[in-house]
C-alpha cells in the first residue's frame, strides 16, 4: 500500500535540497569551479553529504530512492529551461564575465566574484600566458574558465597569415583495431581488401592479427602499430627522487 505521507515527504525534501544546492553553487559562484582547492573539494562533498543524510534520514523504507529519480529530473528539468529560456540560464548558470579588456584588468568584475590577482595570474599561466602585457582579452566563462585572446602580435602565425593555402584535415580511419579489419571504414574510404594487403604487404606485415591498430589519414596515409613492439627504453616522466 502507497504510504502518500512518505511520498509526499520523499518530494518535498528532494526539492528543497536542490533549491539549497542550487542557492549555495550560485552563492559560491564560478570562482570555487575554476580553482578547487583541497577545502573547497572536501567543503563540496560535506554540502552534498549533508543535502543526502536530510533526504534519507527523515525518509523511511524504500521511499528514500525515489529522492535520487527525483534529483536526476529536477536536474532535467533545469537544464530544459536554461535551454529554453535566456534569463533563467543567465540566473542558474552565470554570465561570463571580462577580466581584461584592451590589456586593462576589470577590478570591479573581480570583485563581484571575490577572483584575486593570483587567481588570474595562475589561470593566464595555464594558458601559456606569462606577461599580462600580451593579453587583449580576457573573460571569466560561467564553468569557471578563463578564455584569453592575445594581442595580434603576439599570436603565433598560421598559414594564413602567410598566405599559404592548405589541404583539408579531417579525422584518422580506423582501419584495423586489435587484429581485426573495420571493413565499415574500409569501404567508406573506397578501398578494398586487396589495397590493404598490399599496403601491409610493402610493410613487410604478413599477419593481420599482429596489427594493434592501423588507422588512415585523410590525405591517404597509413599508419601502423604493431603488438609486442614496445621500445627497449620508455622516457620516464616521474622524477627521480635518487637526484639530489
């Protein structure tokens, strides 16, 4: 029998956690998103520790799982609405907001979201920028991210900048995945089986199992990796704690 009290409960603790939760994110703001530090990380998880033990305490028997069904549609449910509706995404998620304008810092807009000079210099430095003399614009985005544009002359050349023309790059084919043909790919391509042989062929590659993986570039190009062949010396990354 539907206990309609429990239901009810179920509901309305549900909701109101995800109003909480949604209150505090906006009240953190973007700021907690960009640098999350180890405090921050475990604040988070004592906030949404304590939004689900409400749920659960004060909810008996097997009533308690609807409250995560509920969670997942309310998140749904927002995200159709921000979708739909400018103001309500401006409201939930934030607008972006300009750091640095024409190489000049916006304090006031760091003010608003308590965003310190470190946090925009560690940021910048993420974005290979070490000069903020370099920077023309610089924006906050409401994840958290800051996007930089730099100065014209100090962005890197490009092929049209020396008016070179280029050829089409698209994404690689898989043509051959652990030992085994993706004729799918093969045939979207317009290559046969007998092209491939060949191809392995002039490689000196006889058995098609060896492959790991053979993928095609668009401008016809074959690549080819090989099991087992594994170099004699792998680069180590770690450091190495013997070196004083």
């Amino acid at each position: 029998m539907i206990d309609f009290a429990e239901l009810t409960q179920v509901f309305t603790h549900s909701i109101s956690v995800f109003i909480l939760l949604l209150l505090l994110t906006r009240l953190i703001g973007k700021k907690f998103l960009a640098q999350m530090t180890f405090f921050d990380f475990v604040t988070g998880i004592t906030i949404g520790t304590i939004g689900g033990a409400y749920v659960t305490t004060e909810v008996k028997g097997l009533y308690v799982l609807i409250g995560p069904i509920i969670l997942t549609l309310l998140v749904l449910l927002t995200g159709i609405i921000t979708f739909k509706s400018t103001p309500a995404r401006k409201l939930i998620e934030g607008e972006p907001l300009v750091m640095i304008q024409n190489g000049k810092i916006f304090e006031e807009n760091m003010k608003k979201i308590r965003y310190n000079l470190d946090d925009l210099m560690m940021q910048l430095r993420e974005k290979d920028v070490f000069d903020l003399g370099e920077v023309e614009f610089a924006i906050l985005e409401p994840h958290g991210q800051l996007s930089v544009q730099k100065k014209s002359q100090h962005l890197p050349l490009t092929p049209k900048d020396l008016h070179m023309n280029t050829q089409y790059k698209g994404v690689s084919s898989e043509i051959i995945r652990d030992g085994k043909i993706v004729a799918q790919n093969l045939e979207q391509n317009n290559l046969s089986h007998e092209w491939l042989y060949n191809e392995l062929a002039s490689r000196k590659i006889r058995n098609i199992r060896d492959i790991f993986l053979a993928t095609l570039s668009t401008d016809g190009n074959l690549y080819v990796d090989l099991k087992q062949d594994n170099p004699d010396y792998i680069q180590e990354i770690e450091d190495d704690d013997s070196v004083i």
